[in-house]
C-alpha cells in the first residue's frame, strides 16, 4: 500500500506537468487536421484543464483509498477499534498445549501424584462450570420465552416440554457427573488428610493446606446450588412439566391413537419420573451433600476421621476471613462467588461430620446484612440466610430465627436507601469512570520509557486492575438492586430506574474503552504478565535458596523443595490457567517450615492475584460487563427511552444501551424449547424495535414536523413560541448519532426520520397540491435546519384544472380573432 501510494504521487506529479502541453499539442494537431483558421478562443485550453481537473480527482480519490488500506492493514498499536463494526476480535487468553503429567514433573514421584490428582480434579470443576454457565443455566433461563401467552395455541405448552425432555435428559447426566466428582474430591482429601493409625500416609500434611482445592469444590457446589434456584423460580417451567404429564396419562389410556407403542411408554414414563425426583423437586444440592461419602471395604473413613474434619473447617475459615475483609468493599473482584461456595461447604461439611460451628455460623448471617442478596445467574437472585435455614433447619435454634427476621428487615432498608443513594452513585461513578478512561487513553498514548520500565509496567496494571475493580462495582449495584425490587415486589421510581440506566452505560463504557485499545492492551499484557512472573520467581528463589541453606535432611524438607522447583518450573512459561494452578497447588506444600517470611508470602500471593487477574484480562471484563440480565428487565427500556427523548442532551449515549441488549443475544442460542433459535430473536428483536419506534423515533419525527410546520405559518396565530417562556428543546442532536447496531439491522436515526418527512411531505402534497410552495418551503428548512438530505418531490405546481383555466382567455381570443378574420372575409367578396 505504501509502494502504490508512492506511485500515485509520482504518476500525480508527472501528470500534472505535462498534461497541459500533451493536450495543447493534440489540440494543435487536431486544428492543422482540420484546417480550422487560426483564431485561437481558448477552448482548447479550457478543455484540457477539465480533464486534467478531473483526472487529479480520480488521483485524489486513488491514493485516500491506498492511504485507508494502508491504515487498515497498518501494524501500528496506536490505532482504535470500533466495538460496533469490528468483524475482527483478539483473544488474549494463552491455552496451555502441554498436559498436567508434562508440567508436573519433578523427582518427588509421590508428590507429583498427589498435585496430579488435584490439579485434575480442579480442571474438570473448571469445566463442568464453563458447561453450565453457557448451556444449562441459559437453556433453562431462556425455557417459554419468545412465545406470548395470548398468543400461545392450544397444545404449544406440551410441544415445547416435549422438545425439552431432552435437554433435561443431558442436564440429568451433567449433574450425575457433578455429584461423581464432588465425591471423588471429597475421598481424595479424606485419603490424604487421614486420621487412621493402620491407613498409609502418602506425604506429610502437618502444615499444607489446598485451599485452591476448597474453592473449586465450592464453586462446584455453587453450581449445583444455582440449578436448584433457576428451577424453583421458573414457575413457567413447572406448568408446562404437569401440563405435560396430564398428556402423558391421555397417551397412556389410548396409545394406538397417538401412534406410540404401548411398551415403551413405561421406560418413558420411568425416565420422567427420575427427572422429575432429581431436578425439579429442588433436590440436586440436597442429593449431593447427601451423598454416602463413607467408602465400603476402606480403611480410611471420611465422616469418622476428626484430621480431615479439622482440615475442611480450617479451610473453610481460611476462604471466608479473605471473603469477610473485602465483600461489599470497593477492592472486591470475585468475593460474592466464594462467599456463595463457602455457605455450600459449610452445609457440606455439616451433612458430613454432623457438627455446627455455632460462631462461624452467626459470622456467615452477619455477611447478609452487609450484603443483602446476591446475583446467582441473569435474574435468579439467592438468599444466604434462607438456604442456610433450610439446609441447616435442625440445627438452628429460636435465637437465630430471631436473627433472620432482622436480616429481612435490613433488605427492605437497603432498598430504601439503595434508592435514595443512587443518584449520587451515579454522579460518583460518573466521575470515576471519565477519570479512568482518561488514565487508559494517557498511558496508550504515550510511549513505553525504557529508563524506568518496571514502574510504567505496575502502573498500567495498576490502571487495568482498577476498571476491573469498578466494572464489578458497578455490575453487583445495577444486578442486586433490580433483581432485589423484582424479588420483594417493590415498585421502582422512575428516578431509580433512570440512575439504573446510566450506571448500565457506564459498565458498557468500560468494556468499549478495553475494546478500542485492544492492541495497546494485548502488548502491554504480556510484559505485565512476565514482570509479574518474573517478582514471583525472585520470591520463590529467595526461599528456595533458604531451603537448601539448612542442611537437615528430612522428607518434609524434600517434599517442600519439590513443591518449590515445581512452582519455579510452571512460572518459567506462558501464563496459562493450568499454569497458575499447579502453582497454587505447589505453594500449598511450599510454604510450611516457615520457607517465606510473612511480609514475603503476603507479597508474593498479592503477585499471584494480579497475574491471575492480568491473564484474564480481556475475559473478566467481558464477564463482568455482561448484561444479559436486562432481558429480564427489559420492561425499563420505555422509560428510558423517553429519559433520552426528554433530555435531548448526550443522546450519543443510547449506542452504550444497545451494546447492553446485545449481550442478551448469545444466551438464546442455547433455547430448545423452540423449533429455531431464530423466532426467539425474531420476537426479541420486534419487540424492543416496537418499543424504539413508539417512544423514540415516532416521537421525534412528529415533533420535527410540527416544529416545521409551526416555523413556516409564523403568518398565523398560533401558540406562545417564546423560548424564554416556554423553553426550546434542541432536536439537532439525534441527527449526530451514528447509525445504532442492533441484532442484523443497524438504526438510523436521521434517515429514519428523513424518509418520514419525504413520505409525509409528497402524500399531503398530492392531497393538496395547491400547498406545494409551503410543503417545498418546510423541505428547504429541514435541510438548512436539521442538515436532513430531503428528497425533491418533483411534482408539479398546479392541478390540470388550473392549467386549463389560466389558458381559457387565450382560447378563447384566438377563437374571436379566427371568427373575425371570417367576417371580414365574407364582406369584402362581391355578391
């Protein structure tokens, strides 16, 4: 591209030169050809400076589209991204190609076992999480959606259930799957921490503790726990199931009129059955806590053995004390999930051992009124106090029922003063978010100063860190706030709902920001990244180095070495999820005989979290910037569309809110109710157009044609104009947006509202054609006034009538003149 631009600038000036006299001498050649005479006007001349005009026009035009090649394909990272009209996107996450038995290497054969089978254990969580994010919980979510109940036809409820039978059929084996692997960590912990004399003991636990080993089991509860949720809320769902199975009983009394073979409705009527006990009584969390832990024919025993009892509660405690210090706190990231999973292995742990921590309980109650409620999945919302009640009922006495009644309490006045607080927040955040952005545009801007590299780096981490930070802020406000007012069946005021908007944009605003400086982000994420590695590394070396220094050999000391090199080897590579596992895992057995000094480990955990975090980047707030959730608000798009009318002010803002209805568009795809996904966007995407068509573009161009209409009979008496007395609201502003991406059509607002008025303007003109002039006059002032491209209605300017009238005295004197001419005629001839 820089090679053809070139050319073109060369060819340009060559062209430029000599044309002149190339055409001058064609010209000449031309007049000796056809013996003109010599009188010389100039128009020879004047011709070939128009071609040349015009050939410089095409030039220009040539070389500005090498030159927009040329930028397009420029491998410059300066260059910024449009979140709506990038048919390209870039992943930064690093996949690991190696597998666990290649990373985890290391002389200590036993220890590798032992971080093998956790770290396994740990991916396959990880996965069936991913699994159920994306395809249960939406395919559950998204079950009766897109059909309205008065236009449902009889019999579209049992073809629907009937098209979901086997989907919960794959849901039943995924949460079969759950409960084998929930009770194969459970067994691998208890063979681990052993409390039996006769049981062999594979290393020495005395001082190890996998906390990351807890955390995925409770995540992998929290899982389980969210089913149970979804289900118990659908209550559309659970229509259609009895409507279903009233069907079944038809088809089982007279089988040959519906075509089924007799036998085999009893294994289905079995397998419904099963599906029914296992999902839709609310028993999947229940079932698997439940589970008989206890192996037959086993020496180790997992109920009876008080070390692993000790070491699941210790853990326990661990997870909550980091939940408990930053939760509802402006430095939180992923707390409110690990709060979620350590209320599940609480219950866990009592349906197990079958005793109660009666303090940790009342410290798990007390996060509730500080945290009202938490957002399990789009619009499920979660109660921790009432899914501990319940779970833990036997075990719970009158005094904390008591306390449960003042956690109720506290919700209702979080919502009064959520309510009161969120204008506030909204100016607050507002500030916060503009600051960020411009931190983000300041360090992409500038270049890298190599001097003092190391600082410039943990600042930029620092600045990536912190729209995380806010992203998830914002995101736990606008979630619990709305789901809390659905939940409790409180109206929202309109205020509220207008705060709540704005809030949306600016989560929108955040992740739009990270899009448009994606190439500066993914250069500047791998240096971070390998600085991280690389303070990791030096810490590890310092108390590698303090190991070896002691020269008393012990096989504890050994294991902690291992660990140690293992944890070395994982850092020394890409910056994979594995990766950052099998390093926790290794550090999990590195730490103990006091290898770190305290300040040391805290340091080098917080390094550990920030390389998690920096990774992650990208995904995080992809995640956290999600909004799904509005789907099931989407009954507040009305009022804000009329808050973006009435203001006229900033309406640039509505492309932020459609990003956000955007992201309810790939959950669909997992809808199988239906007999395409497609009618489930069709009757999303002719909704919200109706409600965009009713509330905004209708409006406006109503009013723009009164506004005209009113400024061209400024002759007549018409209503009090005076913008100092009645105001003036400035419409000139929609015709900046740029054209709104929504689903497969993009919204234009100045042509929408363009093609209304040619319409308008041509029908009434044809009406009434004698008001051409006032119809062309109010055309002329769109444009001059609105910048609208109107369209010239080239009709004519008066009725045949009309015509025929202003020619009748024309007519009509030829005719006496020709009348005339035949008297006189007549006269002068002799009789």
């Amino acid at each position: 591209a820089v090679t053809g631009s070139c050319v073109t600038c060369a060819l340009r000036r060559h062209v430029s030169g000599r044309a002149p006299n190339m055409a001058l001498g064609a010209a000449a050649v031309s007049a000796r050809g056809w013996r003109l005479d010599s009188l010389e006007d100039g128009s020879q001349r004047i011709h070939a400076e128009v071609q040349l005009k015009s050939y410089e026009t095409f030039l220009d035009d040539y070389t500005n589209q090498l030159k927009g090649i040329e930028d397009a394909l420029d491998d410059s990272i300066g260059d910024v991204w449009d979140f709506t009209l990038d048919p390209i996107s870039l992943k930064l996450l690093p996949y690991e190609q190696s597998s666990l038995l290649e990373l985890i290497k290391t002389e200590n054969k036993v220890l590798n076992k032992v971080i093998t089978v956790y770290a396994a254990l740990c991916c396959e969580v990880k996965k069936l999480k991913y699994e159920a994010e994306t395809k249960f919980y939406n395919g559950l979510l998204f079950y009766g959606e897109g059909v309205a109940d008065s236009s449902m036809a009889e019999g579209e409820s049992q073809i629907q259930m009937g098209r979901f039978i086997s989907f919960l059929q794959e849901l039943s084996c995924f949460v079969t799957r759950c409960y084998e692997v929930v009770m194969n960590i459970v067994q691998q912990l208890a063979s681990l921490y052993t409390s039996s004399k006769t049981a062999p003991k594979i290393v020495e636990t005395t001082g190890v503790h996998f906390q990351t080993v807890y955390e995925h089991l409770g995540e992998l509860l929290a899982v389980l726990l969210t089913l149970d949720e979804i289900i118990e809320t659908h209550v559309t769902l659970k229509d259609h199931w009895i409507t279903y199975k009233r069907l079944l009983k038809s088809v089982h009394h007279n089988p040959s009129k519906f075509g089924i073979a007799e036998e085999k409705l009893k294994p289905f009527e079995k397998l419904l059955l099963k599906l029914e006990r296992q999902l839709l009584s609310r028993m999947i969390f229940q079932a698997c806590v439940e589970q008989h832990f206890d192996k037959i024919n086993e020496p180790t025993s997992v109920s009876k053995n008080s070390t692993f009892a000790e070491e699941f509660a210790y853990n326990i405690r661990t997870i909550f004390s980091n939940v408990e210090s930053k939760i509802g706190e402006p430095s939180e990231i992923d707390q409110r999930d690990k709060y979620t999973g350590t209320c599940a292995l609480f219950v866990l742990h009592f349906q197990i051992f079958r005793t109660l921590d009666k303090k940790f309980y009342k410290s798990l109650l007390d996060i509730c009124k500080k945290v009202p409620a938490i957002t399990l999945a789009a619009n499920v919302i979660w109660y921790a106090d009432q899914f501990l009640m319940d779970k833990m009922a036997s075990a719970v006495k009158l005094t904390e029922k008591k306390n449960l009644q003042s956690i109720k309490i506290q919700r209702e006045n979080f919502l009064q003063q959520k309510a009161q607080t969120l204008s506030k927040d909204v100016q607050s955040y507002y500030l916060f978010i503009s600051s960020w952005m411009m931190k983000m545009e300041s360090i992409v801007s500038k270049v890298q100063n190599l001097e003092n590299f190391a600082e410039d780096l943990s600042s930029r981490c620092n600045v990536f860190i912190q729209g995380i930070l806010y992203a998830n802020s914002l995101r736990n406000i606008v979630r619990t706030t709305m789901n809390l007012y659905v939940s409790m069946q409180k109206p929202m005021t309109k205020t509220s709902v207008k705060a709540l908007c704005r809030l949306v944009e600016l989560l929108k605003a955040i992740e739009h920001t990270v899009h448009r400086r994606t190439m500066i982000i993914a250069d500047s994420v791998c240096h971070i990244a390998q600085y991280l590695q690389h303070q990791a590394l030096n810490s590890i070396s310092i108390a590698k180095k303090r190991v070896i220094s002691d020269k008393k050999y012990s096989e504890r000391r050994l294991d902690v070495l291992s660990a140690l090199v293992l944890a070395e080897n994982a850092l020394n590579g890409p910056s994979t999820k594995e990766r950052r596992l099998v390093v926790a895992l290794a550090l999990s057995v590195g730490t103990q005989l006091k290898t770190f000094r305290d300040e040391e480990l805290l340091v080098l955990l917080v390094v550990l979290k920030k390389l998690d975090v920096i990774s992650e980047l990208k995904e995080r707030i992809q995640v956290l910037c999600n909004c799904n959730f509005l789907y099931w608000h989407r009954t507040i798009f009305p009022i804000y569309l009329d808050d973006i009318y009435d203001s006229a002010v900033d309406s640039a803002r509505i492309h932020y809110m459609f990003s956000a209805l955007r992201d309810c568009v790939p959950p669909m795809m997992h809808a199988r109710h239906l007999e395409s996904t497609h009618m489930l966007l069709e009757a999303f995407d002719k909704e919200i157009m109706a409600m965009m068509n009713e509330h905004l573009l209708d409006k406006l161009c109503k009013e723009i044609e009164n506004d005209l209409r009113l400024s061209v009979h400024t002759h007549l008496k018409l209503d009090d104009r005076n913008p100092f007395r009645v105001g003036i609201k400035d419409l000139s502003d929609f015709f900046s947006i740029k054209p709104i991406r929504f689903l497969n059509r993009f919204i234009d607002v100045k042509a929408y509202v363009t093609h209304y008025l040619d319409k308008n303007f041509y029908n009434l003109t044809t009406v009434a054609i004698h008001d051409w002039a006032t119809y062309s006059e109010m055309r002329n002032l769109a444009t001059q006034r609105y910048s609208l491209s109107m369209t010239e209605a080239h009709l004519p300017s008066q009725t045949l009538e009309q015509v025929r009238t202003e020619r009748l005295p024309l007519s009509v004197a030829l005719t006496m003149m020709g009348i005339l001419e035949y008297r006189v005629l007549h006269r002068t001839k002799p009789f």
